[in-house]
C-alpha cells in the first residue's frame, strides 16, 4: 500500500542535485514519487558497488581482480533477489547475449579498480555507510558514503566509485558538491574535517582527490541551506518550475512536463489559496 504524500523532510546529495537540475524534477520523483524504469547504466553501477563493498569481507591476500570479477554474476543474483524490477532490463534478451555483454562491462569496471587502488593495502573503516545528521537550522542531511578510510594518525579520507568517466574539469562541481556534502556531514557527526575527499572514476580509469577546508564545509552548508528554503517554499506554494536542460532526454517523466506538452499530476500536498493580484516567479535556484 503506497504511504500518502508528504513534504520533503530531508535532503541527500541526489535530491539536492535534482532540484538544482529542475525542481519539477525533484517534485516528481520526492512528493509524487513517480515510478521510474530501472535504468542499465545505473544498475551495472550498483552492481559494480556491491561488488566493490563485498570484496572486503575477504582477507586481504585473497582481494584479487580475478576473485573480484567472478564475484560479479553472484551479486548480479543477489540484487535480482532484493529488486525484481530489474528483471525488465532483459526481459526480450531470449538468448541472454545482451545480459552476457553487460555483466562484462560490469566486470571490467571492476577489474579497472585494481589498476587504480591496491585493497590488499586497505582496511576501510566504514563501507556502504549511512550517515544522517541535522544542523542547527533543523535541516536533516542524509546520504551512503562508498568508503571511509581512517589513517593511524585518524585522518579521515573519503572515497567514492564513480562508473562513468571522469568529467572534464569545467563539468566536475556536481561531483566535488556531492562529496563536500560528505564532508560536512561527517564533520558534523565526528567533529573532524575529512583530510581528503577521493573520486575514483572506473569508467575511465582516474581518481580525482580535494582536500577540503572549513570554509568549503561553511560554504557548501551556507549553500544547502539556501537550497532548502526554496524546496520549502516551493512546497508550500505547490510552484515547481521545470528547466529544460540537456539532461531532459534521460528523463523519464517528460508527459508529465509542461516543457514537453505535457500536465502534472494533481498536486498532492495543501497549498494556501494565492492572495489576489500576487502571481510571482517561482522558487530561485541556488
């Protein structure tokens, strides 16, 4: 039974790079929770993941590209299990030669990673970790951080796989937004600024590294915190504008998408009748 709608009560780096994207965007799929079709790109990423966070459990000596990559059609099963839905990826694939295909793009990223990190020399303190905090202002913060790397020194490193390619450097903020938001929250729960924030891009075989400072955990807080205020009032107002990007063409909702022809649905959640001759652009975006 689908819970009835409700205003956003907190924000991960994903929603607020919706919203920042298009706000219609961020309504449809956090207030409507529109369904979306399971994507393969972003499917071979969670596998590609699991894989990556299971191949710890083994003793080091034994973490080797040839065990990582025969790891990959168990967890492909497991992730089945968990999520039925992505079974519609292959369902008019009658000889499996598209499955086969992509269980090998997924077993070359994975095979990648050893090329860019030696895990025999890792012990990562957290994996696949869920971190919530909430500042001052009541906002609550929430995400899955891939890895935490803690030095003897207690240096904090975080790390994140990325299955694409690296962007060119012009294209990277909404990468370096999603990890600095890490930072703050770790910094928040632990009272320690992370020493170094770490992208590992498979995809193409780089890894990008920041080391942050308090003024970029105050400037990306400052940051989410305007964010927030204009989710709130859109939400209140029920005044979600599109933006038409070049990301427009991966969406999955453009029927319902005035920039397309198309209607939203009925929006859910009250909103105040508009005071008479007040008709005002919507929320800004950050």
């Amino acid at each position: 039974m689908t819970s009835a709608p409700q205003p956003p009560a907190s924000l991960s780096p994903s929603r607020a790079g919706d919203f920042m994207q298009c706000p219609l965007l961020y309504r449809f799929r956090v207030i409507d929770r529109l369904p979306e079709k399971p994507s393969p790109a972003a499917t071979r990423g969670t596998l590609v993941h699991a894989v990556l966070e299971r191949l710890f459990d083994d003793p080091a000596v034994e973490r080797t590209a040839p065990r990582a990559r025969a790891m990959v059609p168990g967890q492909w099963d497991r992730l089945l299990e968990s999520r039925p839905e992505l079974g519609t990826l292959f369902e008019d694939d009658a000889d499996g030669e598209r499955l086969a295909r992509w269980l090998g793009e997924a077993e070359e990223l994975v095979e990648r990673w050893f090329t860019l990190e030696d895990p025999t020399r890792l012990e990562p303190a957290e994996r696949e970790l869920m971190v919530e905090t909430e500042l001052e202002s009541g906002l609550r913060l929430r995400g899955v951080i891939d890895r935490i790397d803690v030095a003897p020194s207690g240096e904090v490193r975080i790390v994140d796989y990325k299955t694409g390619k690296a962007p060119r450097p012009e294209y990277g903020e909404g990468a370096l937004f999603q990890m600095t938001f890490y930072a703050l929250v770790v910094w928040r729960l632990k009272g320690v600024v992370p020493r170094r924030l770490q992208l590992v891009y498979l995809g193409s075989g780089d890894v990008v590294t920041y080391d942050p400072v308090m003024t970029d955990l105050r400037r990306v807080e400052r940051k989410l915190l305007a964010l927030w205020d204009a989710i709130r009032t859109a939400t209140e107002t029920g005044d979600w504008r599109p933006r038409r990007t070049k990301l427009c063409g991966w969406c999955d909702h453009q029927a319902f998408c005035p920039e397309f022809g198309g209607t939203p649905p009925v929006y859910p959640l009250p909103v105040p009748p508009p005071r008479s001759g007040q008709n005002g652009p919507g929320p800004a975006i950050p």
